[in-house]
C-alpha cells in the first residue's frame, strides 16, 4: 500500500472528524464553440483519469 500524501491525510480527517464543506466540490459549467477533436479529448480524459487511480489513496477503517 502506498502511503497517503499530506493533502490525503487532511481530507480523511477533515471527512471523519470535520466539515470538509463545498470547497473540495465546485461543479461548473463551460460552452465551447468549434470542432471537436475527438481523440483530443479521448486522450485528456484518460489522463485525468489515470492521474486520480495514480493519487487514490486507501481510505480503510
């Protein structure tokens, strides 16, 4: 097991003992106008996406 990083560590105890509040949850919404490359934004999702199973810490109990 990999061990949590500092920010990790401050979120599980904020999330068990505190308020984490909305700070860490700010959706929002942008529009975009032109062509889409699609494989553009193939390949930025799955980066994104392999960059949080790269910081996903183990949140057991």
């Amino acid at each position: 097991m990999i061990p949590l990083s500092f920010a990790q560590r401050r979120l599980w105890f904020l999330g068990r003992f505190g308020d984490v509040g909305s700070a860490y949850n700010m959706p929002f919404v942008i529009r975009l106008k032109g062509v889409l490359d699609e494989s553009a934004l193939a390949a930025a999702v799955a980066d994104v996406v392999g960059q949080a199973a790269d910081r996903a810490g183990d949140f057991r109990r």
